[in-house]
C-alpha cells in the first residue's frame, strides 16, 4: 500500500518521531542547539530538494543515518546569511 502526502505538514507529522529521534542524539553528541525544525529544513531545502519518488523509510533512514556535521554545518551557513542580511538591512 502506497502512503500519499497531500502537505508537507502530513509529511512532516510522519516523520516527527524520527526527526525528534536524530534531535536527542545530536543532543547527546553536544548539538543542544539544533531542533526537529533545522533538521527537517536541512533535509527539505537540501537533501531532498531535487530527489523524486523518495519512500517513507528512505526519509527515515536519511534522518536517522545522516552525519550531524552536514545538519550542523547547513543551520550555522543559514544563520550566517540570515545575520549577514539583518546587519545589511540596518545599515541603510
């Protein structure tokens, strides 16, 4: 039986345990900083952003099995950005 998404908040719901699951062991691994939210954008903006007919259990494996320095690495590059256009935008 094939599970169909018509959002990605259903999708985002389903894969809550998993994504709270990778965010305690990042915590254990000293990333207290990171939430559910980063890793899901991690995997939504980069990781799957061009891939087509992804399953279930291959976004799970992805979260569970992915290395916490990329998802560490893509929030400080984010946070970086953003910063540099706040400090951009108050200098005019």
């Amino acid at each position: 039986m094939e599970i169909v998404f018509h959002s990605l908040e259903e999708l985002y719901t389903r894969l809550k345990p998993a994504l709270c699951t990778k965010r305690e062991e990042m915590r254990r691994h000293g990333y207290t900083y990171i939430k559910e939210e980063d890793i899901w954008n991690y995997f939504k903006e980069k990781k799957w952003k061009t891939a087509h007919g992804l399953q279930l259990h291959e976004m799970v494996d992805d979260i569970l099995n992915c290395e916490d320095d990329f998802i560490d690495t893509y929030l400080k590059e984010k946070l970086n950005v953003k910063n540099r256009t706040l400090y951009f935008d108050n200098e005019k």
